[in-house]
C-alpha cells in the first residue's frame, strides 16, 4: 500500500483529502505545520509527500530544501500560488510535480500516480520489517520469529507482510481483501479469518491468547509486538 503524508495546515482541507486518499486505498498520515511535517517525513518514511506551501511556521519552499538535504522521496507541491516564478522554484527546489488549488482529488491522484511510476526505478523499497521477534526479508520473502524461520505459504506471507508494514494500527478486512487478494469489489471476510488463523497458529497463539495478530471486533486486525 501507498504510504501517503499529507504536509497541510487547513482544517477543511486537510480531513476531506485524508478521507478521499483513503477511500481510494491509500495509506495516509498528515501535519499540520512545516517542521512538524518534516518529522514524520524523516521518521515514517512514506512514498510519497503532499506540501502545501502557505504553512504557518515555515513557507514550503524552505521546508522542502530541507526534506531534499535528507530524503529523495518524491513530493507534490499543492499551491495556491499559479505564477510562473514560484511553480518554477518549487521544481528547481526539488518537487517532482505541483497541482493548483482549488484542485479535485482525481487531479491529485493522477499526479501521484504518475509520479510514481517516474520515481519507482530510483527508490529501493524496504527490506526488512521488524515487529518485536518477528522480522520479515521482504526481498527474499522470508519470515523468522525469535530466530526460528516460519514456513509460510505465499499469501500468508503477503497478508503478514502488509500487517507489518503498518504496526500498531488497525487494518480492515475490506483492505486486506482489496490489498493481498485484489478483490477491490468485495470478498468473503471468512477467507481472511481462515488465513488469519492459520498465521496464528505458526506464530505459536490464537484467537483467545493473541502475542502479535490482536482482533478488534468490527473494525480489523492489528499487528504489534507482544507487550512486555
């Protein structure tokens, strides 16, 4: 999944971007401030930046030569500014593309699609997830808990690798549908529970006595390291 940060200090904009990017299946977090938002770029690392440049603490032009001094993930400047000198600036800056505002979310997600698809060959995903004991070769699609190899079948792997790649947070049924099966139109709930057990039992708990895979009824599954 799409690990989206949204850099936006507008109350009204901010919530209805978040939802939309969501409701697309998009994996989105967000700040509110310039400083704040390089933060969560440095420290969450996500695939992809959203900067508005009219931030409250630090104009996004400077926030973005920072991000540029440690990063190369890419960023899409959104602006109210249209003049030629300041879209100019922003890509000679480092930005990899920009969108106007007022802008529609299909806009947005074109630019992010095809910024993507640019920046993909020059960005080397994430080898390895860890959560607690538990630690993922993503490249080699390996899965080791405590120092003991699991023997995973390919989907298992796949459903426990994007539960690793959000740790801590719950995740829906209808996305891991939509994410490990590409069943974007719907699924039975019941393929994911089966699979879900079955990791639970190579990862040595169950339902009842949950160490790493916790049920929140109604909502989805959450992976996190065992407390304690």
């Amino acid at each position: 999944m799409v690990q989206v940060l949204i850099i936006e200090d507008d109350d009204r904009i901010r919530p209805l971007l978040m939802r939309s990017l969501d409701q697309r299946g998009y994996a989105v977090d967000s700040a509110v401030s310039g400083m704040a938002g390089l933060q969560r770029a440095v420290s969450t690392r996500p695939d992809l930046v959203i900067l508005d440049l009219g931030l409250p603490d630090v104009d996004g032009t400077q926030v973005l030569s920072m991000l540029r001094a440690v990063s190369d993930v890419p960023v899409i400047v959104a602006t109210a500014r249209d003049d030629d000198p300041s879209l100019v600036g922003c890509l000679d800056a480092g930005a990899d593309d920009y969108v106007v505002k007022p802008y529609t979310t299909t806009q947005l997600e074109a630019r992010i699609r095809a910024v993507l698809r640019r920046t993909a060959g020059g960005r080397q995903p994430r080898q390895a997830l860890v959560v607690g004991g538990l630690e993922l070769d993503v490249a080699g699609r390996r899965a080791v808990l405590d120092g003991r190899e699991l023997e995973l079948s390919p989907r298992e792997f796949d459903l426990l690798r994007h539960l690793a790649e959000r740790p801590g947070e719950v995740v829906t049924k209808k996305e891991l549908l939509t994410e490990v099966w590409q069943q974007a139109w719907g699924g039975s709930d019941k393929t994911v529970d089966v699979h879900l057990s079955w990791l639970r039992r190579k990862l040595g708990e169950s339902a009842s006595e949950p160490r790493y895979l916790h049920t929140v009824r109604g909502v989805g599954v959450r992976l996190s390291a065992p407390e304690g």
